[in-house]
C-alpha cells in the first residue's frame, strides 16, 4: 500500500479525533492493523471497508491521492511473449500516413464471431496462454475486415471487431493488464455505439465497470453502471434474457462499487433490483457477447453473500452458502453460477471458515478450487489473502497440501 493512502487514514482518523487505539476498537480490528496501514503495509479490501465505515467516509475517499497501478498478472517468459504480441495487435503504432504495424487478412465475419466463441471457452477453460496466442489474430483480422468491407457488410464486420475487443478485454481484466484492458473495452462500447448495438455497447459497460472495481475506482464504477441501467431498463413483459441479463449484471456492479465505498443503501437498492432481474429470468443464462458472464438468481444470491462476507459476517456467508438458490435444489432447479463466480463464491466460503478457525474446511474449499480451476487461482488475490491467514492463523504444522497449497498460491511465511 503506497503512503498517500496511508496518509489519509492517518489524516482522516486525527479529523475524527481517534488515537490508533480508538480507531482499532470502533473498527473492530487489531491495534496492530491499524499501525500496519499507516505505516503504508498491505492489508486487504475487507480491513479498508471496516475502517471507512469506523471514519465516516467512504472507502474510495481512503484512494483519493492513489494513482492505479498496472500489475502484471503472469510471471513466465512465455506468457509475457503472447502478451506483447497481443499488445501490438491491439495498439499498434500510428502515424500521419499509414498504420506502422503488420496488416492483417480480413477475416469472414462468421469466422471471426466462431473465433470470439472459441476463444471464451478457453478463457472460461481458464487456458489464458491460449486466448493471449489466439486474440492477436483476431483483432487484426476483425480490424481489416472492417477497413475493405463497406455499407451492412462493414456494419457486421464492426459488431463481430467488438465481440473480439470484448474477449480481449475481458481476458486483459483477469490477468491484470488494465490499461491494455481499459482501451480494448473503450474501443469495443464506442464499435457498438457507431453500429447502433446499444445492448452490446452496454455488455462492454458492464467489463468496464468490473476493471474500475479492480482499480478501487469504486464512485466511479458505480455511477457508470447505475447510470447505464438506467439508459437500458427493460419492460419485464417482453424483455428477452439477453437484455434482463446485462441489465442485471449493470445492478450487481452497482452493488459491488457501493459495498465496497461504505454506501450499504445504496448496494441494498442495487441488490434488490439485481434480485428483481434474476427472478424475471428464473434461471441462469450465459451468452456472451450478448452479455458479460452467466447471470440470473443462483448469481445474485451468491453476489448478496460477497456482501456478508466483505463486512466481515463469517457465521451470515456459511448459513447463506448452500441454502435457498444455491443450495443442491436451487442449482438443479435454476442452473449453475459462472466457473469464475463459483470460485469466487466457494472462496468466500473458504474465507468464512479460515475466520471462524475451521483450518481443514477451508482447505478443502481451496483444494476443490485447485483441482477444478487451478489457472484461475493464481490470479485470485482473495486467493492468497485467505492462505496468508490460515498459515498465520495455524498453531499445529502445516500439512503436506497446505505447504504445496502456499507454493501454487505463492504465498510464503
């Protein structure tokens, strides 16, 4: 944590008129903690959240002064290699006459609408080496599809550049190349725009949105979402699931910002509206680039339980965690969360359970999550934060999958 956030706490605690020793006790966290964020140590979301709520203000005015920072979320030379590459392809140099960069071979848009599907079963398979090998061609192939074509055909070969720069963006968001990330999405709403695909210009809204919650961008985040729920609303008598999904998905990223800026009404609106969308839909329903991620009611009961689980109510995330909508019945009935807000949900869980000093069920949750979504893992800081808690929290030693848990995780000490 850099010192400007640091400086605030300090600067906003002495405003309150609270001593580190009363600024721990009114936010229920150690005296220790509160010395470690104003020393300018690194502490989770969940901590920040608890000590905007103790001061008063809101969690993003902690940020004010910090300046997002870019952080390279694969390690391996390989990977940094397909990353390059895909950044040429995806700003590529220009000059006053002509691009500088390699001209691609216009695609067929049927070819290049398969090539986005393809490449988010990859990405959904969590085999991220493969989409950052896979989307350079893809976006220059859409790119000069869109520069010889002319008249519908060009229109067509627009929306199919702005599915490409959706999955480029999307997959830029998970591995944490943000500013990469943040042009990819910007060019795909503004595609959208130009070819009159309101509803997939919103689907890009709703990428954007979850990259400014990763920047702890959070006012930002959801005055945007909010605002474009608004633009986009659907009459529930004949709104297709498409519409009522990224309308959905607008409220929960909505929810997210608010919750995580200590504006707890306001992410209790935006979850009954979220809830208001499921129950439309009945069943979850995944269809991207239609719109971003599986949504429908297993999902935004499972968003309502990240609520519990960022104030800290460990006992609330277990007793919701299996019961209602995600409960054995509930997933028959209404279908599966998303592989990517199942782990996050079952991380959750593991979270609640590391709290409540349940060492081994937490480790199973993270086991199951190695087994199922190993790639995906690594990239989860939430991830990391609850193996650094177990290994600080065990009295006995660690056992053998612990250890290699910590090595997957790179987590040591």
């Amino acid at each position: 944590m850099s010192t400007g956030l640091a400086d605030n706490v300090r600067k906003y605690r002495r405003t309150a008129g609270l001593s580190q020793e009363g600024l721990a006790e009114v936010a229920d966290l150690s005296l220790s903690t509160v010395r470690k964020v104003e020393q300018g140590g690194h502490v989770s979301m969940e901590t920040l959240a608890s000590l905007a709520r103790a001061l008063g203000v809101s969690t993003s005015a902690l940020f004010a002064s910090e300046a997002p920072k870019s952080v390279l979320g694969t390690e391996d030379e390989a990977n940094r290699r397909y990353l390059a590459e895909l950044r040429r392809a995806l700003m590529p140099p220009i000059g006053l006459a002509a691009p500088l960069a390699e001209a691609g071979e216009a695609g067929e848009v049927s070819a290049i609408r398969q090539g986005v599907q393809d490449g988010h079963a990859l990405y959904q398979a969590d085999r991220y080496t493969s989409v950052a090998r896979k989307l350079p061609g893809l976006l220059r192939s859409s790119e000069a599809a869109v520069l010889i074509l002319e008249g519908e055909d060009q229109q067509h070969a627009m929306v199919a550049r702005s599915h490409a720069l959706l999955l480029t963006g999307k997959y830029l968001t998970q591995v944490r190349q943000y500013d990469m990330a943040y042009f990819a999405l910007a060019e795909a709403i503004r595609l959208a725009r130009e070819a009159g695909q309101t509803q997939l210009a919103a689907t890009g809204v709703v990428g954007l949105c979850w990259l400014l919650l990763r920047q702890d961008r959070f006012d930002e985040s959801e005055h945007l979402a909010a605002q474009t729920a608004g633009d986009v609303e659907p009459r529930m008598s004949d709104a297709t699931p498409a519409r009522l999904a990224v309308w959905g998905e607008l409220w929960l990223r909505v929810a997210a910002a608010a919750m995580r800026n200590n504006r707890p009404d306001e992410a209790q609106e935006a979850r009954r509206m979220a809830r208001t969308a499921g129950g439309a839909l009945n069943s979850e329903h995944a269809e991207f680039p239609a719109h971003w991620s599986a949504f429908g009611p297993v999902t935004a009961e499972a968003k309502a339980i990240e609520d519990l689980s960022l104030i800290g109510d460990a006992r609330g995330v277990l007793r919701r965690a299996d019961d209602g909508p995600l409960s054995s019945n509930g997933l028959r009935n209404y279908g599966k969360l998303s592989a990517n807000n199942w782990g996050r949900h079952r991380l959750d869980v593991a979270r609640a359970h590391v709290v409540l000093g349940s060492h081994q069920d937490a480790m199973d949750e993270l086991l199951q999550l190695r087994r199922t979504s190993g790639e995906w893992l690594t990239h989860q800081p939430m991830a990391r934060r609850v193996m650094t808690d177990l290994l600080k929290t065990r009295k006995r030693t660690l056992t053998e999958d612990m250890r290699s848990m910590a090595v997957h995780l790179r987590v040591t000490g």
